[in-house]
C-alpha cells in the first residue's frame, strides 16, 4: 500500500473509534440518569417507620447548646416572648401563654417573617414585623421556633434565612437574649403532611446548632424531649396523622425550656411603654392549624400564602361567616375569678363570636383580702359587656390586696373618751375611701379618717355600740373587724381590744377578740368579724385580751379603742355617734 493509502485507513479507524467511544459514553449517561431519583435525596421521605435513631447528631460540647438546669419557674416562661409559626400559636390558644407572650401566625416561615407585618398592638393601626414587634416589647429573652415551613428549601437557604432574622432581631432590639428551638420534629403517621421529612428536620436543626455558635446566641435541643427511639416524635404528642402538636406536647417543651434556662443579666435599659398587643388575624382556637397546605409548602408557597391570608383579612371582615376569639383571664397573680351568669368561680373564659353583635357580659369577683384593679385594656369598671365585634378581644381581670383593722383605747368613764384607729394595708386601701360605722350606721363625719376620737357622755351608759370600718376601690368593699363595746354605768378604768379583717365585697375575716374591764369601771368591749361561715373567738379576765388575731398586744389596745369609741357611738344610736366621732380627729 502506498503512503497515501496507509494514512486514508488510519484515518476511517480512528472514525470508527471515535463513533463507538461516542455510543458508548451516551448509553452509560442515559442508564444513570434513568436510576437517578426524581427528586433530591434529601428532600424524598424516607421509608415509612425507617428508623432515624442514629440521624440526629448533636455536638452536645457546644458552647451555644442549653444543658440542664434547675428549673427555673413559671416566671421564667413569664419574661419569655415566643416567636414562630403555627406551633408557637398553639401555645396561646391552649392557655399556656397569653398574647403579650407571642408574635406568630401559622403557616409563616423564616424568609416571610422577616418582611410580613403580623404583629398588631391596641390603637396603633400599624403592623409591625416579628423584628420590629421585638424593639417595642422589649423582651427579657425571646424563644424562635421556625423551619415548618420551610423544609421545601436546600438547608443552606434555610439557615441564610434564619441568619438574616436573627440579625435583624439584634440590630432591632440588642438588649434581648436570643434562643433558637429546634424545627419540632414530626411523627412516623404524618400521612396528612406527606411530603415532610423528618431527616430534612434534624438536617436543618444540626445547622442551626452551627449557626447559633456563629452568631453567639443559644440552642434549645427541645426535639429530644419529643422525639421517641425511633426518631420520629412520639405519637401522643401529635393529632393522629398531623404535624401539629397537642396540649401534652407544647408543655413538653414548656417543661423543657424551663430545665434548660439562661440565666444571664437582664441588659435592657428599661421596660417602659410596652405596647398592649392585639391579634389581627382569625385564628382556630381549637387547633390553631390553617389547612394543612398552610404547613406543606416551599418558601414561594408559603410566601404566597401569607401574604393571600393578609390580603384575605380585610375582606373577610364583611364576611358573613367571620369568627372572632374573646378571651376573658384572672391575672397569673390571681386575686379573684370571673362570673358570667350562673357560671361563677372561673379562671378564665372563652367565646368564639359569630355575630359581630353579640353581647358578653363578664364580672371580675374579687377573693377575700382583694379587690379589682382593672382589665387590662384600661376597662376600670368589674363588670363589662362586649359587643360590636371587629377582631379578636383578649383581656386580663388584675386584682389588688387590701384590708383594714380597726383598734380601739381609752376610758369607758363619763368625760374620758374613745379613740379609734384604721391601719390600711396594700396599695388600693386609700385614706380617702375609708368609711366608718356604728351600729351599722354610717357616720359620715369621720369619712376618710384613720383615727377619730369619741367623748363619752352620759348618753352613752349602758349601751352597746358595734364599730367597724369600710374601705372601697372600684365599687369593691374590705371590711375591717367588728369592735364591740359596751359603756355600763360606773367610771374609770381602762380596756381595750383589737382584731383584723379582709375581704372582698362588704365581707370581713374572721377572728373575734373580747375583754372587759373591772367591774368598777362599768364598761367592757369585744371585737368580732367574720368573713367564713366560722369565726374564731377568744375571752378574757380583767383587764387581759388574748384574742386569735393578730396579737395580744393589739387585742389589748383594740378592746379599749372599742370600748370608747362604741360608747360614745349609740346611745343616740345614729346621731349621738356621729357628732361625737367629730369631737377630734386626726
């Protein structure tokens, strides 16, 4: 073969070769891309009951993870404020957290709630984002719980997201210790939420955990208080197929964050101003879930969504439909209960509205030694009637204590005379509301004066006289103790007697103290009251008080105060009394 033909073989083998490697390298690329999943592994759940056991891993050497503690209390969780979608407004609407305590709204995640205005406070139209909400109320700590929502993004995404809003919270409001919950975990039946992925779950928490070292704030590994063996959350905590967790679950992870407290210094300047929030958006009381697609959708869905339910909320107010929430609460220091009707003695109550134009009725009772203060939305009358309903009503009964004890000195003798003493205890029990009584009668003179002086007369012998005080706030009645005396014939000597009482209404505690002086001196006194069915009662000889109040040295003085006092008081029962308790006064 010539030169010429030798090169023109070398060159068809070379396109025969150069064809087959083609073939060859386009039918390996065809066969794996057929093997290939449809979709990203770590988006695809996994198989149903998989175990998951050995998937979470936890750095539990990290400086930024919460370890257990002592328990820190309920006041605590008091000076929390939780942030988060539909889990964290569960916590309100099973009563475990009330509205000043959360800025959430279901279906939110973490990009939404950077930018959303879903936070609303009471006459301010406005509406504010979860960080701008956060500067307002001034929090000692806040709680985020977000990631629901989010498990359609890449776990890079996620934590860009989560990082831009917790950045946010700190240029915002830089006086408040952060916490970041972990995503709660789902349960292995999630069938009503199928495309979640608990694997996805304990990806993003272990970045979270990542991320919280970076920033310097503190990681809340709750998803080990509700995760069982098989890493899923234990089912008892859920809705059968949800994702949402039950009353049993959230105080889980109450008890949980209360045994893995910060503890740190409070840095905030003040704690002045904080606006009264309201809730704008319509939530289920019962379950505070939207439709499960509000819980099952990527970051563009969920985005959509959230901003569909703020547009949807001005035009469902014409909505025939339309359900509102009010709640009526006794402040977590008690001091009372709530009366609607019949139904007394409650701690709280709760109506879902239909009708814009219902009415609810509802009286804050104040307990014994307590009166009612106000509601927390400035109402200052005990009871209120709500109606013309145009979003959700939340409000607080707060109570104050109060009581007065009265004491009695002086002689029960013609020309001596009787002082009378009120010692007022606790911030509502005012001087000025303070009202005295003889015989049942008010004596108007010595209205708004803790000490009043009586002259006994001869108008006054043997006669008994009953004195007691009353002190009032906002239509509440305290009763002090009840001095008895009674002015025999004969002169001089001393006696005295003292006792105290609280209570709300016009009802008085009970003790009862009695003395009486030597038979010469023709007086004696005794004190009573009594708020209970029983009261306690005590006597003694001459000249010695030992009643069961408060002391004996006071029982002492009492009985004397009594004495003079009630003697000047009644023997012109109404008239007598009152112009001698003008004779002095301090």
């Amino acid at each position: 073969m010539t030169p010429m033909q030798h090169r023109a073989v070398l060159v068809c083998v070379l396109c025969v070769l150069a064809v087959l490697l083609t073939f060859g390298i386009t039918t390996t690329l065809l066969k794996k891309e057929e093997s290939a999943p449809s979709v990203p592994e770590s988006v695809a759940d996994p198989t149903p009951g998989k175990d998951l056991s050995g998937h979470y891993q936890i750095d539990n050497t990290s400086a930024a993870l919460l370890t257990e503690t002592a328990d820190a209390g309920t006041d605590y969780l008091n000076n929390t404020l939780f942030l988060g979608d539909s889990n964290t407004v569960r916590l309100y609407n099973n009563g475990l957290i009330s509205l000043q305590q959360f800025c959430a709204k279901e279906g939110i995640g973490t990009q939404v709630a950077l930018s959303e205005g879903i936070v609303t406070f009471k006459k301010d139209p406005n509406h504010y984002t979860i960080p701008q909400a956060v500067a307002m109320m001034k929090p000692r700590r806040v709680v985020m719980t977000f990631g629901t929502n989010d498990t359609g993004m890449e776990v890079p995404d996620f934590i860009a997201h989560y990082t831009a809003l917790i950045q946010a919270i700190q240029q915002s409001y830089p006086y408040t210790d952060i916490i970041v919950n972990t995503v709660p975990p789902v349960p292995a039946d999630h069938s009503n939420y199928p495309h979640m992925d608990q694997a996805k779950i304990d990806d993003f928490n272990m970045a979270l955990l990542a991320l919280c070292e970076q920033l310097g704030v503190r990681f809340l590994n709750s998803a080990e208080a509700l995760k069982g063996s098989d890493g899923y959350g234990i089912a008892d905590y859920y809705t059968s197929g949800d994702i949402h967790l039950k009353s049993a679950g959230l105080k889980a992870v109450l008890n949980y964050l209360r045994t893995h407290a910060l503890q740190t210094e409070d840095r905030r300047p003040d704690t002045n101003n904080i606006p009264t929030r309201t809730m704008e958006y319509v939530s289920n009381p019962s379950s505070a879930v939207a439709a499960p697609s509000s819980e099952a959708v990527s970051s563009s869905e969920s985005q959509a969504e959230s901003a569909g339910s703020s547009e949807s909320s001005s035009s469902e107010s014409t909505s025939e439909d339309k359900k509102f929430e009010a709640r009526y609460r006794v402040d977590k220091n008690g001091g009372g209960t709530l009366s609607v009707g019949n139904d007394t003695g409650n701690s709280s109550v709760t109506y879902t509205v239909t009708d814009p134009d219902k009415s609810i009725t509802v009286t804050a009772v104040p307990a014994e030694g307590h009166v009612f203060v106000k509601w927390s939305d400035g109402l200052t009358s005990k009871t209120r009637t709500d109606t013309g309903f145009k979003q959700n009503l939340d409000v607080t009964a707060v109570f104050g204590t109060a009581s007065v004890q009265i004491t009695s000195e002086g002689k029960g003798a013609v020309g001596s005379s009787y002082t009378f003493k009120a010692a007022l205890s606790g911030k509502y029990a005012k001087t000025e509301n303070l009202r005295w009584y003889a015989n049942g009668q008010e004596v108007p003179q010595a209205a708004g004066k803790s000490s009043i002086t009586v002259v006994v007369d001869s108008s006054m012998a043997n006669a008994s006289y009953k004195i007691h005080a009353v002190v009032t706030y906002n239509d509440c009645k305290v009763s002090s103790n009840t001095l008895t005396i009674t002015i025999g014939s004969g002169v001089t000597s001393e006696s005295g007697s003292t006792s105290s009482s609280s209570s709300s209404h016009a009802g008085s505690s009970g003790s009862t103290s009695s003395s009486s002086s030597s038979a010469s001196s023709g007086s004696s006194s005794s004190s009573t009251s009594s708020s209970s069915p029983a009261s306690s009662g005590t006597s003694s000889g001459s000249s010695k008080a030992e009643p069961e109040s408060e002391s004996k040295a006071e029982s002492k003085a009492e009985s004397k105060a009594e004495g003079e006092a009630g003697s000047k008081a009644e023997t012109k029962p109404e008239a007598s009394a009152g112009k001698e308790a003008e004779g002095k006064a301090e």
